[in-house]
C-alpha cells in the first residue's frame, strides 16, 4: 500500500479496466452540492459553524468546492458585503486541515476565494500584484526604518503590540529583501522569526490572502540566506515551504518567478551549471515580462556566471557588457560590484590582461564605495584565482587570506573554512607546507560540525592521516575541495 | 501491490504486470480520480458527468503519452484543464450554431400540431 501511496500513477490501465463495466461514482452532484453550500454558507454567515465541524470527506469537499463557487459568482453579480464574506469564508476555509492534498485543493479554494474578495473591493488583481512588489522591492527609506524597527522587536521577542497594519508586514518584507546579501546571518534570524510569529498569529493578519503572501515572502528569504551561506538542503525546505504558501496567492506569478530563481541558484551553487543555461536564459525573460527589471539583471547576470563556470567566456562577456552599462546596475551597488568581478574575470580568461585589471580596479572601488562584505570577499577570491590562473601564486595567496578576513568578520564559518582549504592548496603550491597543515586541521572540524563531509568520505581520512604524518596529500585535498563545490 | 512477470502478446519479452487490490482501486479513487472530476466540474463548471468523462479520457491519454518520472500529477492536471476547456467550447459552439441555425422547435419549443402537418 506504502509503493501504491508513492506512485498512483502506475496504476491508471488497471484502473480502466477495473471501470470497464460499473459505475463510477463522482461524489454529489453539482446542484446538490450548491444546496448544501448555501446551508453551510448561512451557518457561517451566523457563526454557528466552526471548520473543525467540517467533515472532510468525498462529499464534504464538493460541498466546500460549491461553496466558493457560489461566493464568486456572488461577488461578480451583487456586491454589497461580499468582500467581508468572502473574508470570512477565506479565513474559514484556511482553519480546516486538510490531508493528503497532493492536487492542492485547498490552496485552489483558499486563491479562487480571495480572488472573489479582492475583485469585490474594487481592484483589479494586476493592481493588487503592483502594490505588492513596490512595497517589498522599491520601499522608501521610511517604510524601510519601519519593517526593521518591527523585525528587531520580533526577533527579541519582545512584545509586539496585536493589530500590526499590513504596511507595517510589508515594510518588514522589504527589509529582508534589502538586508539578505549583506547580512545573511541576522537576516535569516529575522526572517525564521517572522514566518515564526506570522504562523502563530490567532489575529487574521491582513485581508484574505496577505498572511500566505507574507509567510511565503519570509520563508523565500530564510531559504536565501541559508543558500548564501552554503546550507542547501535547508535553503530547499524553506522553499518548499514558500511553494506551499505562494500556490494560495491571487496573481503570485511574481512570487513564483523568484521562488524558480531562488532554487535554480541553489542549483548553480551545486555546480549543476549545463542544464542551468536555458533555465536562467528563460528566467530573465519572464522577469521582464513581468515588469521586474532588477530580477531580470540578477537572473542575467547569474546566467552569465553560470556561462563562465562552463568556460564559455565569450557568451558570458556579451552578456555582462551589456548588463555593466545598464541603468538597473549602474542603481545597485551590489550587482554592480559583482558584475565587474566576472567582467574582469571573463576579460582575464579571454587573456585581455589589461581590460581585466582596469575592470577590477573599478570593482574594487564600487566594493570599497558600499558596505558588502560578502560582496567584497566574492570579488577578492575572484582577484585570487584570477592571479593563480597567470601563475602568481604569491599574490593568489595574499587575495585568499584577506577572503578569509571578511567571511571571519561577518561569521560564515563554512565559507571561511572553504577558503581555507584554498588557502592549504596554494600553500602546497608554495612549498609552506606547515601553513597547509595548519589551515587544513582549522577546517576539518568545522566542515564536520556542519555535516558537509560525509563520514565515509575517503579523501577526508586520507587528508587527515596526511597531516598526522605532516606531508599533507594535494590530491586528498583537491578531492575534497571538488567534493564540497558539488556538494554544498 | 506485486508484480507478476507476463509474456508480452508479441511474444518473446517478458513485460511486469501488476496485481492490484480493491482497496488499492479504492484510494486511487480517493487520491487521484475525485480530485480531478472535482477540479473539472468546479473549476470549469463541467456536470459530474462530463467530468466524469475528461478525466477518464484524460487517463487513456496518460498510458500513451505520459512520462511518469516528470511530475505525473502536474501533467494530469494540465491534460484534465485542456480537455474541459475545448469540452466547454464545443458545447458553446454547438449551443451557438443551434441558436442561429437550428430547427426551430430547438429554440421556441415543440411545435404546434398545425406545424407539425406541414400546415395542411
């Protein structure tokens, strides 16, 4: 029964067949079923009804598919008290539990109920979705000082008075969204605590679906910081939670865009880069379509990083011209840094030496203008392998170290860890073996304690015996470094 | 569920064949038919019959065409929508064309006896 659970589908031809002759049922009709709803409808118009007294059975379900029905078609014919209604059925149709839901019928109800409801206040659903993305994705600094005012009291714990306005939820979006690249850390702290205190809310949070909205928003940010810093089984639960919460939104074609962003750079982290290509090339696309232009320049800008990573150098220089002159990145500090990093990179593999050093000069001064630090560390291990690459292993070396500096600074163990594993590597190249060793034994345990190195891993043993013995093995190491870059 | 080996009617393979219980028809019924006529009478405004019917065609279709190892249910979904949506438009069609075009006792009703004699 547990194979049959996973996979219902294998069993369709012996379903037909099964069929051949009988009849099938189809749970009630759709007349009964409206009959029923307008009872159900009247109990909770009265208050005489509470969803725990739903049976969710077959004919409980079309009951409560009717039931939204009839709201819809209430609110596109009448008017007069239908959006609070249709409030009241959202919020009555969120409390039922509904099990086993593989085709989302709930999320189904919970969207078409508020699309019933918004469309009865007046606005056009393009409007609502315009609304959203401004307040969280171009705030202005008042709204901004406000959503971190809020997130700090939460993630204290302190008390949070009950009736938050939604613009007050939405300032708090925004914050994440501006503070996730600079601040992984303490953003994932505030983002868990919102999605934390939003689920624990008994008070509705907003109007019909503005809670899912808000959850999603929060867990699609924890998904980032923790993609950020190199944690990418845990970034993919917090998507599948925003997934869950998105599938309820009215218009959540936005959201979704930057939900497929959002794994498909865990992707890219996981060096999963060839079958990538297409899917960033298809992202920018639907970012522009969709009257995202700062999306559109990150998607095309990692489209690009994911062409380098391929060694197709030229496709990704074409890109990352284009995306250097642009008004959107020329406004973000951030990208801009960024987008000179690979530039320079790509200029230097296509053996422009003189471009490449000009381009990261203007990186480094577009870094030391703002205040990223992982920004500032990507960049400085860019320079490293970019000066490894023309063999100057020295100054490769003095690149890493200052990476290391910064991941230290802002608190990315892992990523500090990894660079130290670099750090080793060229050491050896060096002939200062006894540095290696000692990056090497700063590592390990920390790579360990985050469940980054399997137990069984080979190299990990054979590079640990190495340093015991005191001549460490550059080809464990090298294993190791491919393992953590597919990996983590 | 067990699988059984079969010799195929062309002879020579030898292909699985399942041997599945009555319960197992019965959660199949549960977890994958009634969703799907639900969604295509409720979301498309189908009768319990005509949903009925697009999800069984929608079936047929899945044992020629479907790749059960990118997203089944996804695929259902999308083939259950495509059918009541050109189900839909048939019958407006045919509704439309019989307005304009059909006999009269379609659109006013049964004729009268006088009508019916040809006018005699």
């Amino acid at each position: 029964m547990r194979a049959f659970a996973r996979e219902p589908i294998e069993i369709i031809p012996e379903w037909l067949a099964a069929t051949r002759d009988v009849e099938i049922a189809t749970g009630l009709s759709c007349e009964e079923a409206l009959l029923r709803a307008s009872k159900l409808r009247h109990l909770i118009r009265e208050g005489r009804v509470s969803p725990k007294d739903v049976e969710l059975d077959e004919e409980g379900k079309d009951v409560l598919h009717a039931l939204v029905k009839l709201i819809s078609e209430t609110a596109t014919k009448q008017g007069e008290g239908v959006a609070r209604e249709a409030e009241r059925i959202h919020g009555f149709l969120r409390e039922i539990d509904w099990p086993a839901d593989g085709f989302a019928e709930k999320a189904d109800l919970l969207r078409r109920c508020a699309i019933a409801g918004w469309s009865e206040r007046g606005v056009e659903l393009d409007e609502i979705a315009k609304y959203r993305h401004d307040s969280v994705c171009a705030p202005d600094p008042d709204c901004l000082a406000l959503g971190e005012g809020f997130l700090e009291s939460i993630t204290r714990g302190a008390a949070v008075e009950e009736a938050v306005e939604t613009k007050t939820l939405f300032s708090a979006a925004a914050s994440l969204r501006a503070r996730a690249d600079d601040e992984p850390l303490q953003t994932l702290k505030k983002a868990a605590a919102l999605h934390q205190w939003l689920s624990a809310r008994s008070q509705a949070v907003g109007s019909l679906d503005e809670a899912d909205l808000l959850l999603g928003i929060a867990a699609l940010w924890a998904g980032t910081t923790l993609r950020i810093s190199g944690h990418f089984q845990q970034a993919n639960r917090w998507f599948d939670l925003a997934q869950e919460r998105f599938l309820r939104v009215v218009n959540s074609a936005q959201q979704f865009a930057k939900l497929d962003y959002a794994r498909a750079t865990v992707l890219y982290q996981q060096s999963r880069c060839a079958e990538l290509v297409p899917i960033f090339k298809a992202l920018r696309s639907r970012f522009e379509k969709l009257g995202m232009p700062n999306d559109a320049a990150r998607a095309g800008f990692t489209e690009a990083m994911t062409l380098a990573s391929l060694n197709r150098w030229g496709e990704a220089l074409e890109i990352l011209e284009v995306l250097s002159e642009s008004s959107v990145v020329l406004a973000d500090g951030n990208l801009h840094a960024v987008v000179q990093v690979y530039l320079a990179t790509s200029l230097a593999q296509l053996r422009e030496r003189d471009r490449a050093e000009a381009a990261y000069a203007t990186a480094l001064r577009s870094v030391a203008s703002g205040r990223h630090p992982i920004v500032a560390a990507c960049l400085k291990w860019s320079i490293g392998d970019f000066y490894r690459s023309l063999g100057d292993a020295a100054r490769a070396l003095y690149f890493y170290r200052l990476v290391l500096t910064d991941y230290l600074s802002i608190g990315l163990r892992t990523l500090a860890a990894q660079i130290r594993l670099t750090i080793a590597d060229v050491s050896l190249e060096l002939g200062r073996d006894r540095e290696a060793e000692q990056e090497i034994v700063w590592a390990l345990p920390i790579l360990e304690e985050e469940g980054l190195v399997g137990e069984g891993l080979a190299a990990v043993s054979l590079l640990k015996e190495s340093v015991r013995r005191r001549k460490t093995d550059p080809r464990a190491l090298r294993e190791l470094r491919e393992h953590l870059r597919s990996n983590t | 569920m067990t699988t059984l080996p079969r010799r195929s009617p062309a002879g020579g393979r030898v292909v699985a064949r399942r041997v599945v219980t009555s319960a197992q028809l019965g959660e199949f019924h549960r977890s994958l038919f009634l969703p799907l006529v639900r969604r295509a009478a409720w979301r498309h405004g189908l009768s319990k019959e005509d949903a009925r019917d697009v999800v069984q065609e929608a079936f047929l279709l899945a044992i020629v065409k479907m790749d059960p190892d990118r997203n089944p249910k996804g695929w259902l979904v999308q083939v259950v929508d495509h059918l009541s949506v050109n189900l839909r438009r048939k019958d407006r069609r045919h509704a439309d064309l019989a307005a304009r075009w059909g006999p009269r006792e379609f659109q006013a009703g049964p004729m009268t006896p006088e009508e019916d004699s040809g006018g005699l």
